[in-house]
C-alpha cells in the first residue's frame, strides 16, 4: 500500500460511514453539522463508530487528536 492511502479492508466502512451522512444531508438541517453536533448528536452515532473503527484498523489504536487527513472524492 502507497504511502498515504487506506487499506482496502476499512473501504466497506467508508462507505457505510458515507450513506449514513448522506441521509443526514438530505434534509438540508444545517443544525446537524454544527461543530457541536460531530460529537453530540445521535444521527452522527453511527458514523462516529465506523470512523472509530477505521482509525483503529488503520492505526491500530483509537487516540486524539486525530490524524490530519484529506478527503479526495
């Protein structure tokens, strides 16, 4: 695996991390992507889990602050 790039393995993750966030956008609530809302609100609950997952098949353990990173749709 090149530097930089995520291991195919976290790629079904990603993705359900991804459709989980795209329902929460379809409503257009701004109030769901206030800062406060990433850790607060109960919609995000999953997806914080997939992404918790991910760091930790990526990284091997779940630490903060978190990795910087740069997301290429």
């Amino acid at each position: 695996m090149a530097e930089g790039q995520l291991a195919r393995t976290v790629l079904a993750d990603l993705r359900e991390t991804d459709a989980v966030l795209s329902t929460m956008n379809a409503g257009h609530r701004a109030d769901r992507w206030t800062t406060n809302a990433l850790s607060t609100d109960q919609g995000r609950a999953p997806a914080r889990r997939l992404s918790r997952q991910v760091l930790v098949t990526e990284q091997g353990t779940w630490s903060q602050p978190l990795p910087e990173i740069t997301v290429i749709h």
